[in-house]
C-alpha cells in the first residue's frame, strides 16, 4: 500500500491551504493522509492506509458525495518530517490532514496546519486541540482512565504498578490510569522509548508483593514487552492488565499463543457484536484475509467523519464540528466541545484468536 507521495501529488487539485468552502459539487474532495510507513509504526501505517483506501472503495471514490483525492505521505516517525510533509499537502491543495499515528508527529503537524483542518485518526497526546482539530481515536487520559476504573473495581487496595515506554504517550496513559484508579499504592516503572531496551532488568523492579500490572506499548515495542513478559515468567507471576496497543492485532500476530488469556483494555474489538462491525470486519477479511486491528477502525472512522462533513458543503472545519454523533463498528461515536471522542471502552480478553469483550466501561 506504500505509495510514494510525490507520485501523487499530481492528482490533487491546486489551490490554498486553509479551510476553504467545498463549493463545486464536482470539485475534489483533497485529503492529506500522513502516515507512518517506516520506522516502529510501519506496520500500523499500512492499516492506515488501507483502512483508508477500503472506505473509499466502499463508497466509490466519493467523499460527501464528491469525487475524492488521497495522498499518503510518510512521516517516518519523525515530527520533523510530519511537519515538512504537512506543508507540502497544504500548498499541494489539501482540504483536511488526517492519519498521525505518533503524538510527537501529530503535535507537530497540527502546529503546521494552520487553517487546515486535521482529523486525527490515532494519536492521543492530551496537549492536541484547537478550533481545527478533530480527533477520532482517544485522548492518554480517558485511555488509561477507562482501564483504571475497571482496575479499581477488582485490585482496589493492591499494590499496582505501572509500566510503559518513557514518551508523552505512554506517560500521559499511565496517568490517566493512576486517576481512574483513585487512592492506592501505585509504582511506575518507565523504559527507553524508540530501541529495543533489554526489558529484563526493568521488569525485575515489579515488587514481588504486586498483583497487577498495567502496561502501555505500541508497534514494535508492543511485541517485545508481550514477548518478554512471557519468557521471564511474569505471567505466572502477576496479573497483566494491557492497554488497547499491547493488545492490538498487529501485536497479537505477532506474538501469537504468547497473548493467550490477555485482558485489556480499548475503544473496540473485532468481535464487538453489532451490524456496522460486523460489515466492517468482514469487508477488511475480504481485502486481507485477517481482522482489522484498531487502527484499521479509527483510521475508517476519521474517514467517515470526513464524509460525513463534506456532505454538509460550505466551510470543511465548521461542517466537522457540526457533525455531532457518529454511530459505526465500535457504537456510539460523539465528539465533545473540545472535539475529543465520548465513547463506550471495552474490557477484552485474549481467547483463541479473538480478543472477547468480558465488560463494557461506559463514559464517566
């Protein structure tokens, strides 16, 4: 699915960066996907992106009922480069930037865009706003928020501690966590973000008197926490309560029975019962012969919300605040006034290849 973006930039129509009125029915709908398609991330990136090119697929090469343009261009995991690209996709003619799988990316990308809208289909460091910023995916906060509720409902008054990959992701998730937990004794253990540490000796700071462990990691670094945990012995040892990216599909085929029995928590599954996921699930089988991971699904829902706004003509940013309540695969989807997601969190569990939902967390 990797496309390299200059080879495309000459389907995009010329025109001014900011959010300008979708006026010509005609007239292309421009989207800017930035995605990483190199770098820790790549894997979640080729989600993206085909998640992306299935929703159009579906929908004819129609946003709004207009003829659509995407562009892909790769970020690399490299804020930096998240921006040079963002500049580019302004002045190619985009209308709206969406993909941003990395915070540290999205960050930097929206700083670019200006007057160009974003729709964030991933990233969810709790710092990104702004009049033109939507966001589909999550914020840190309600993502380690959500598991510390259900924490505090079965390990209230246990020592718990919390592991994650030492960036604003993984910090900002850990505290959402220790506020949904409330008052107990909580230790944080924190791992260099970007390498592949030797977890080992990070995972043997765990108190032998703890009964659960929440951790978050992503990509690459998703697979080798699961991987050492379970060759170190820790799953015979404490309870692990994951976060949505531990347990994600690109992790769990990685990984394989290693996963077996994982309880996490997250936004959707594939096995959410409902008939927008079950047609969703079976048209990503049908392209790729496996399920969708989360990022496939909020990476379709931020092309939805899209849609669903270029079907409103007039000015791009004021029709995607407008949009309101977006039902799909995962249930009812609403944007709040800072335009972040309100939504149902699941508790899942590992169980021969499907990530079960044991327990619904609705929004507090």
């Amino acid at each position: 699915m990797r496309v390299a973006v200059l080879g495309l930039v000459a389907l995009m129509v010329a025109g001014c960066g900011g959010s300008v009125p979708l006026a010509a029915e005609d007239e292309p709908v421009r989207v800017g996907a930035i995605i990483s398609q190199t770098g820790v991330y790549a894997t979640l990136g080729d989600d993206m992106e085909t998640a992306m090119r299935l929703y159009l697929d579906d929908h004819h090469g129609l946003l709004g009922g207009r003829p659509a343009r995407l562009v892909v261009a790769d970020d690399a995991g490299s804020p930096e480069i998240g921006a040079e690209q963002a500049r580019k996709l302004i002045d190619g003619g985009a209308d709206v930037l969406t993909g941003l799988l990395a915070s540290p990316v999205a960050v930097s990308v929206v700083k670019e865009a200006a007057g160009t809208p974003v729709v964030i289909a991933n990233a969810g460091a709790d710092q990104l706003g702004g009049p033109g910023v939507f966001r589909v995916s999550y914020t840190n906060r309600a993502h380690g928020y959500a598991a510390g509720r259900y924490a505090a409902e079965h390990y209230a008054g246990k020592d718990v501690v919390l592991m994650a990959s030492d960036y604003s992701a993984g910090a900002e998730t850990l505290t959402g966590f220790a506020e949904g937990y409330g008052a107990g004794p909580l230790k944080r253990i924190l791992t260099p973000f970007g390498g592949q540490a030797d977890l080992e000796p990070y995972l043997a700071r765990i108190p032998r008197e703890a009964r659960l462990l929440y951790a978050f990691y992503a990509g690459g670094e998703a697979v080798a926490f699961v991987k050492a945990f379970k060759r170190f012995g820790y799953d015979a040892r404490i309870k692990l309560l994951a976060c949505q990216n531990l347990a994600d599909e690109d992790v769990l085929r990685a990984v394989g029975r290693d996963a077996e029995g994982m309880v996490s928590v997250g936004l959707w599954s594939p096995a959410l019962q409902n008939p927008a996921n079950a047609a969703f699930v079976a048209g990503w089988r049908a392209r790729t012969g496996r399920n969708p991971s989360a990022v496939a699904l909020q990476s379709w829902d931020a092309m939805r919300l899209i849609d669903r706004a270029a079907a409103a003509g007039g000015d791009l940013t004021k029709a995607l605040a407008g949009v309101g309540e977006l039902d799909g695969p995962r249930g009812s989807l609403r944007l709040d006034a800072a335009h972040n997601p309100v939504q149902n969190w699941y508790v899942r569990e590992y169980q021969n290849g499907v990530n079960r939902i044991i327990a619904t967390i609705s929004p507090s």
